[in-house]
C-alpha cells in the first residue's frame, strides 16, 4: 500500500468515527441526513477541529 493510499484511508476511517459520535448515522433515511454523514466523513480530522458540517438538500417531489 502506497503511502497516499494509507493517508486517506486513516484520513476516512478517522471521518467515519467522528460521524458516528455525531449520531449522524441514525436517521440515513432522508436526503439531508445522509448528505451530512457522507460530507462528516469526507471532512475527516477536521472534525476535531471544529469543522462541523451540515448539508440541507431538497429531492424534487413527482408531479401528480
């Protein structure tokens, strides 16, 4: 595994558990939800620094 590779990975990892102590895999279901976990664990350490992301997106409702 090539150094970068690694990087990213721990970068990810280190992510995904900030989101979990967040509580943002809870409730997936909806499109905001699920745009602020993925955005938590794209952000990665920064979490710990005081980044705290919070995505509100709006999924087009089908016509009647």
């Amino acid at each position: 595994m090539h150094i970068g590779s690694a990087l990213l990975l721990i970068w990810l990892v280190v992510g995904g558990f900030a989101a979990g102590q967040r509580g943002d895999y809870h409730n997936l279901g909806t499109c905001s939800a699920a745009a602020t976990a993925a955005v938590t664990v794209v952000a990665g350490p920064l979490n710990y620094t005081g980044v705290d992301p919070h995505i509100t997106c709006n999924t087009p409702k089908p016509a009647n």
